[in-house]
C-alpha cells in the first residue's frame, strides 16, 4: 500500500502565483520561490509548478524560476506548462525539476510521452489532464488550460497515456476547479480503476475533510491543493495530521 502525499501547487502567470475558479477571475497570490520555500518548511511530499499561460501564449517555461526554487527547495519539484518537445524536457529537468508534467501538448503529440519516458524514465514523466463531464461516467479533455474541447474521451485517453510509459497522471476537474466543494470522485474513481500508475487528485479541495475523503474512496495516491493552502487556511503538516488520524499511511 502505497504511503499517500500531499501536493501544494502553484499556478505561475507572469512570474505570480494566481488562483482562479473554473480557470476564470484570475488573482495574484504570491511569489513563487516564497512559497515553494513555505510548503518545504511545511512537509510537503512534492510542489508542483504550472506556468498556466505558457501554452495557450505558445512559450516556453519558465526556468528561472524553477532554478531559484531548485536552490532552496529539497522536496520533489515537478513542473509544466509550455513543454512541447525534449528539449524543453530537458532544459527543465536540467533547471531542478525532478518530474516534468505535460498536458496539452501530449494531446496533440501523444508520442512526445514514449519519448520522454524513454529518454528520461517513466518516473520524470506526468501527464496532466483537465477534463469535464458531458454524460453520466464519461468526460471529455480539455487543452491550452481548459480553453479547447478536444472531444476526446477521459477514459480511452489514460490508457494511451499509460501504454505510451508515463508514470503519473494528474488528474484535475474542471467542474471541480476552484469551487471548494470536493474533489470530483467519480472522475478519479473511474480513472484510477482504469490504469495501474498513480493519479493525482486535483481541483475542488474546499476543506480538510476532502483530503481523508478522496483517499478513502478512490485509489488517488496524492492530492494536491492550491488556495486552501496560498490564503493559510491549512498547512501541509494539518492535512496529514488530520489524513493519518483517519488511519491512511502518510508519506
């Protein structure tokens, strides 16, 4: 039984750490190295890093700022946003990442996935997935920060995703993004009986209770959180407290 993590996760626009709902009403939270720092002091298992424009604005990532956080930051860093071939895998593994999470490049080039686990090992590759209900247990991804429907099914696509060698997938909903009201179970139900290699819950976590919830009834190996950790409504240290007292096994 694998030891469950908790996941803070910074959103970075323009070198900001920002929190939206459903990916709209955009706010400035922080700096990044900062709060990187903060999490680390805390106990986080690993901070994630989405620079949330890079792909939609057809840029790259954002290394400087992965390479100040790699200086003083000794959890597991994995970063994404605007990866769109190895070299780019490169250059941010090389920067201080320790994974490297694609989302809407890997849709429109499933192979940049074989490659990558190839080149650098299944363990340095995440895919993200933002994905959205269209009907009762079926849900459709979405690209370039949930902007573009690419009809494409969540549950065939995972499949790919795991044959193509990726060691992870991180799954975030779109119906759940920002609201506070739970992770969405069904989604990471369906998905996590679907494949063998961890998923990340992602989107929705509102209070501590969702963290004990989506490990109790789902196969999630991680949760990551974003604004119930940046405005200091919960610490990293309270969550696994709260986590370990429902007797799941923290990491």
């Amino acid at each position: 039984m694998l030891a469950k993590r908790i996941i803070p996760c910074l959103d970075v626009r323009d070198g900001k750490v920002v929190k939206g709902v459903k990916f709209e009403g955009i706010r400035d939270v922080g700096d990044p190295v900062e709060l990187a720092q903060v999490y680390n002091k805390q106990g986080a298992d690993e901070i994630v890093f989405y620079d949330i424009t890079a792909s939609y604005e057809k840029r790259g990532v954002m290394l400087d700022v992965v390479r100040e956080t790699a200086k003083k930051v000794f959890v597991p860093l994995t970063v994404g946003g605007g990866i769109k071939s190895i070299d780019d895998f490169r250059d941010t593994l090389r920067a201080g990442a320790d994974k490297v999470s694609v989302n809407s490049q890997a849709v429109q080039n499933p192979e940049l996935i074989r490659k990558a686990a190839d080149i650098f090992g299944s363990q340095c590759v995440c895919v993200g997935i933002d994905a959205k209900k269209v009907a009762d247990n079926k849900w459709t991804v979405y690209i370039n920060g949930g902007r573009k429907d690419m009809h494409l099914d969540l549950i065939e696509w995972v499949h790919t995703i795991e044959k193509l060698g990726a060691g992870e997938i991180c799954l975030n909903s779109i119906d759940a993004d920002g609201t506070k009201e739970g992770f969405d179970l069904p989604m990471l139900q369906a998905v996590c009986n679907a494949v063998s290699i961890p998923v990340i819950a992602s989107g929705g976590c509102g209070k501590i209770e969702d963290f004990s919830t989506v490990f109790e009834k789902t196969g999630a190996t991680a949760a990551l959180a974003a604004s119930l950790f940046h405005f200091g409504e919960l610490t990293v240290g309270e969550v696994k407290q709260h986590c370990r007292s429902h007797n799941i096994a923290m990491r």
